[in-house]
C-alpha cells in the first residue's frame, strides 16, 4: 500500500529529527504543488511541533526554506 503524502513528508520529518530540512526535501515527498499543506497537516493532524526558517543567498535575492521537526505538541 502506498502511504499519503502527509504520511511521507512526516517520514521524512522522523528520519531527520532536529535536522534542518530543505523545502527541496519536503517536495519530493509531499508533492510539488502540496508540499506547503502536508507540513501543514503533520502539525495539525499529527501533532507535529515543526519550525520553519528561511535564508537569502548571497545576492539576496532567492530565498531558500528550511523545516525541522523538535518534538511533539505538549
């Protein structure tokens, strides 16, 4: 059986626990156009606790995303 999205992306949350993640990561499991909306519902559904944070390169003009996973919701 195949596993959701959300099921993947959390996967991928689980096997790199504390670990920044690219947003490049989260595409290819939770889809292209989803990606934003299964860590969404890793959160919510799953009581994820994910931080998210964001870097320019240096011509300060394309911005990279990072996630990582720290805990569950108390």
């Amino acid at each position: 059986m195949k596993a959701s999205a959300t099921l993947r992306t959390a996967a991928v949350f689980r096997r790199n626990y504390r670990k920044w993640v690219s947003a490049l990561k989260l595409v290819q499991a939770g889809g292209m156009l989803a990606w934003r909306t299964e860590v969404s519902r890793c959160r919510t559904q799953l009581g994820m606790v994910i931080e998210n944070k964001q870097e320019r390169d240096r011509s300060g003009k394309v911005v990279r995303s990072f996630y990582r996973y720290v805990r569950k919701a108390a």
